[in-house]
C-alpha cells in the first residue's frame, strides 16, 4: 500500500485511502493492490464490505486496476485456501508449480525482473511503453481466466504468465508496476488517465 502511495504522489494525483468503502463514493477510479493470502484478503473485503463495493464498481463502469494479489481476487476462485472470489473475471487462480509441471527447474515464487509484451490486443495501460519492458514480479499463483481474449499481456516463466488483463472496465497486473521503476509509473499514469464513464457507488 505505501509503495502505491508513494508512486501516486511522485506523480502528483491526488487519492483516498479508506478502510471505509463509502470514502470512496466519490471516486472516478479504484486501485486495489493486495499482498499476502487470498482467504485471507477476501475475509477482510467480505467484514469490511469491500467485496460489494468493487463488484458494484465493475457494474457501474467504474475502472478498476487490480494489482498483484489485487489482480488474482478479481475472479472466481484461487487454490489458494480454496478460496471463493469476487468473480469479476471468469476464470481461477492455480499455484504456479502446478501449472509449470513437476519437471519444472524454475523457483517458485517467480520473483524479479521480465520482459512483458503484448499480445496483439491494445491496451491502454501500455501506451507509449515498448515492448518487451521489464516489470517486477513476485507472485507464486498464477492467473488463468477463461477468456483467452482479456489477457492483454504476458511474460515468460516457463510458460507464458498473464501479466496484464483487460476486461471491459477491469484492469489488473500480476507485476508490481509501483516497484517497476519509471515505467511502473507511466502505466499507472495511464490508468489514471483513462476517460472514466461513471463514479463509484457506496
């Protein structure tokens, strides 16, 4: 949260950080990083009503940028604890090791630095970023939605790794742009400057 906090304000945006979710009617877009476990992080959204929230954003057209855990959450179900999601984006979450497959040499969690390029379908995110870019990642799941469509950009660990998804209003990014350096920040940049249709709801 602190390291989105820090990128936000070097580039000048002002933004609310709430535990409150109705702080945050008014917002014209929703950022929500996440670290950690994912039964865990869906307690918290469910007891703080937060859950609700972002599903009624997505409705209501609100962008959404899911980041990291934040990107996993958004679908429907994650091995992780077995964990029911938000469903915003058909698809689950699968550890990584799993998907590499037992021959697999590579360390689990994949952690550093890779190129991401995309994959044919334009996304605003990277506007004005090369290809192949490298972003850092630490993250031992990976996402696997339904859709290969809504993948906009990937990375390669062994297999390719969605590390971008675009899904109507909802983006999210298995990379941590706010550690990525200054093109971290210009893809922060560019979700906060995407035209926004409606507010959030409470």
């Amino acid at each position: 949260m602190k390291s989105v906090e820090h990128a936000l304000a070097y580039l000048g945006y002002e933004y609310t950080l709430s535990q409150n979710p109705c702080a945050l009617a008014q917002a014209d877009k929703v950022i929500f990083p996440g670290v950690g476990d994912a039964r865990y992080a869906m307690e918290q959204l469910r007891k703080t009503g937060y859950d609700s929230f972002l599903k009624d954003c997505a409705a209501s057209r609100t962008p959404i940028l899911g980041v990291c855990l934040g990107a996993q959450i958004i679908f429907e179900h994650s091995e992780e604890g077995d964990t029911p999601c938000l469903g915003l984006v058909a698809g689950t979450v699968r550890h990584l090791s799993a998907v590499l497959g037992a021959a697999s040499k590579l360390k689990v969690p994949h952690m550093g630095w890779n190129d991401v390029y995309e994959t044919g379908i334009p996304s605003p995110l990277f506007r004005g970023i090369p290809s192949h870019t490298a972003f850092y990642f630490v993250h031992s799941y990976v996402i696997c939605p339904k859709e290969p469509h809504v993948v906009s950009a990937v990375c390669d660990y062994g297999i390719q790794v969605p590390a971008a998804i675009q899904a109507g209003n909802i983006f999210a990014l298995q990379f941590h742009p706010e550690k990525s350096g200054q093109s971290g920040l210009a893809v922060l940049k560019n979700f906060i400057d995407l035209p926004t249709e409606k507010g959030a709801s409470c």
